[in-house]
C-alpha cells in the first residue's frame, strides 16, 4: 500500500488529489517525522482532589484557577511560618494522607500547619507524596477540601542544594480558591529555606533532609504578572527560593534550578 493509499484509507470520504503524495511539501513532511529520534518519557506526576467522601483523579496536568481573581480570602487561613503538630496530630495526618493517596506511609515524614490547613509530607524508597488539607468541614467537604500529588523518589542533593519537582499550583476549590505547595529533599547543609512569592516571604519547614511549603495565591493572576514573577519558561510556578546553609551563608535562585525533572 503506498501513501496515496494511507491517505484515502484516513479518510475516505474526502476527495484525495492524485498528486498529493508526490507533492514537494508532503515529500517533505514525511522526510521530517521518519527522521524524528523518539524521547523517554519522563516519570508524570498525578494530582488527585479530594471532595465529598469519595477520591477523584485530576489529569496529570493540573488545571489552574481563572486567570483574574484575587483569591484575598484565603489570606485569613494561612500563616507565612508554619507550626508544628503534636506526635499524635502528626500520626494521624501521616495516616490520613497515605490512605488517601495509596502511598506508602515511608520513613521521612514532615507535618506542619498554617492556619487551618495542613501540609503532609510523605516520602519512601519508592515514592514522595504531599497532602494540602482544610480542617474545616462542610457540606460540599464533609471530610475537609484537600489536594495532594505524588510521585517517584526524589534523588539526593548535594549538600548546600534541594531537589524537588517544583511548585504545584492546585485546581482550586470553594474554600481553597488556589495555592501554591512545593516539597523535596534539602542537602545535609541546609539550616533553612524561605520562597519568596507575590511579595510574601514564605518559611518552609525543614526536618531530617526534607522540606515543604505552601501559599495561597495573593494577587489576580493576570497573564503579564505571571510570566514576569512566578511563572518559569514551561508555564509553572517559579520563584525564588533562598536557601541558608549551617554557618549563615544563604543562596538564592529560582526553584527550578533544583528541579530533579530537568
């Protein structure tokens, strides 16, 4: 069968020219594709969202909030330093967030608060998972508004870097509206890591080589701000992050510098 063929077979319908095969434009396209070399894919994050009592699975690329809006009523729920949680509190979120995800509950875990949302941080030899979850309930969440996103491992820092998958920005909700939450691993140096987005210094919190925050977005999200102070050259969040290092010297660069996926 030659390409005249391939064509009608694709549509038969359409009225195919005797002569497009042999056209120098498609001589050309066909030269182009069959000299294209195949890339691997790279590991896909997922996003699952959590409503009502049941678990609904996002796309892996996450859908973001409207681009105006100010999202000024999520600034009541969220604090720029995190507090940390009892054992027991931090149990049972660990417990929450691996039931929730299908992820293993792992040997590093970081719990921390802002408000009245809670960040969980998850990671084993296979996997890292992050749960964002409201613990206000409602009709529409009886079990609390949340996002989460898992994935492989993450490898090693060097000692004075992190390695993360960048910032997820969440789909937005009724009580969420939309935030940024980031988390990975920070090398054996790292005393402190601070994001510094939409005019906000944000404090991460930092336990046994592992790190995560998370903020809500604070200014309309017009297309121009954007791409100027927290968008990277792919379209997701980037900004900066200033690292301190154990003897107070501190370096500061954009998150996908340590982004383990480029």
């Amino acid at each position: 069968m030659n390409l005249d063929d391939l064509l009608r077979a694709h549509d038969p319908a359409h009225p195919i020219p005797d002569d497009l095969a042999s056209s120098p434009r498609a001589a050309a396209t066909l030269a182009r594709v069959t000299s294209m070399s195949a890339r691997p894919a790279r590991p896909r994050r997922r996003a699952v969202r959590f409503a009502l009592a049941g678990v609904v699975a996002a796309a892996a690329v996450v859908v973001s909030a409207p681009i105006l809006g100010t999202d000024r009523a999520a600034l009541a729920t969220w604090d720029a330093s995190p507090r940390s949680l009892s054992a027991q509190e931090t149990a049972a979120w660990v417990r929450d967030c691996a039931g929730w995800t299908h992820t293993p509950a792992g040997d590093y875990q970081v719990v921390e608060a802002r408000g009245t949302w809670v960040m969980t941080y998850l990671e084993s030899a296979t996997s890292e998972t992050q749960c964002l979850k409201s613990t206000v309930k409602s009709s529409e969440y009886p079990d609390g508004e949340g996002e989460a996103m898992s994935g492989p491992a993450l490898p090693a820092p060097a000692a004075d870097a992190l390695t993360t998958v960048g910032v997820h920005e969440t789909s937005g909700g009724i009580a969420s509206a939309t935030m940024f939450m980031v988390g990975g691993r920070a090398g054996a140096d790292v005393a402190g890591v601070v994001f510094h987005s939409q005019g906000m210094n944000v404090r991460a919190t930092v336990k046994d080589g592992r790190f995560t925050a998370w903020w809500p977005r604070m200014k309309p999200a017009t297309v121009a701000g954007r791409l100027i102070e927290d968008t990277g050259y792919n379209g997701s969040p980037n900004p900066d992050v200033t690292i301190t290092l154990r003897g107070g010297r501190t370096v500061t660069k954009p998150v996908k510098a340590y982004d383990s996926n480029h």
